[in-house]
C-alpha cells in the first residue's frame, strides 16, 4: 500500500541517507515501488525480476502455482516436483538448505541437490563500522557500486 511504502522508505532514508551509494539504491526502491501491487508475492517477483534485470542475471520466471497442482506438497516432495516439472536435474539452494532438504529424496529422484557457497573475503564499508556480512541486497546497493557487485556475485562455487 502507500502507507507501507512511504513508511519503508523513510526508514531506509533514515538508515542509508549517508551511504556513499544512497542514490544509487534509492532508485531501485523507487522502481519496486513505482505501481501498486495486488499482493505481497506480486511486489516480491516485481523487485526479483529488477534486481535481475539490473545486475544482468539472465533467467525466466516461471511461478510454481501456474506448474501444476502440487499445493499439498510440501519441503523435499514440493521442490523435487517442480524439479522433475520442469526437467531439471538439478537443484541449487543456499547454504541454510543443508537443513531443510536431504540428499537421498532428491537423488531417488534423479536430481543433483547443490548449495551455494560465496566466496570468502567479500566485504564493504557499511554505515556503522565493522562488517556485517549477508545483511540484504540493499545494503549492498546503498554501500557499492554496481559494477562491483556484479563482480562479486560471479564469486561462488557450488558445494554437495
């Protein structure tokens, strides 16, 4: 609505209005919220595909409510599905997956299951001193420039 959207961005005025990027990361904000959206998960696709779009990471979009009628899956059952849906053999997740899903339900499958590991060392000038690392993507466009965290998001490996 446009009570939360003004209530969120005086509060990132208030936390990032010195950070050497402010604009930069301003102007995102003002792109995911420049039209209404009907509901949360609408605005969250909306801000994924610009976030995507902005550091040139190239995908396709597919929602899992549209794949199939696999609502009453849940965990493992739920992404093994949308997995074999779309005729993936593997599935990446972040790091805190490794206790949410196990190897053995996806490899009866067919699946590889992977986890995204950031290499180490990344590290940024923040408002309050000393860093804080994996805060949000915000931090990041506040704090960096863009040519920069394009760098960084190729520092990655994928780990069993």
């Amino acid at each position: 609505s446009e009570r939360f959207y003004k209530s969120f961005k005086k509060t990132m005025e208030m936390s990032y209005r010195r950070a050497p990027n402010y604009c930069q990361g301003m102007e995102v904000l003002e792109k995911v919220f420049s039209d209404p959206m009907p509901d949360l998960t609408m605005l969250c696709e909306k801000a994924l595909r610009i976030c995507c779009a902005l550091l040139d990471i190239k995908c396709i979009f597919v929602r899992s409510s549209e794949l199939s009628n696999n609502n009453a899956l849940k965990g493992n059952a739920r992404i093994i599905d949308i997995t074999k849906h779309l005729n993936g053999k593997s599935y990446v997740n972040l790091p805190g997956g490794r206790t949410l899903y196990r190897r053995s339900d996806f490899q009866t499958h067919g699946i590889e299951l992977k986890f995204l590991k950031m290499e180490s060392g990344i590290s940024y000038s923040q408002i309050i001193p000393g860093f804080v690392p994996h805060l949000s993507l915000i931090d990041m466009l506040m704090s960096v420039p863009l040519s920069q965290i394009k760098l960084w998001i190729k520092r990655y490996e994928l780990i069993d």
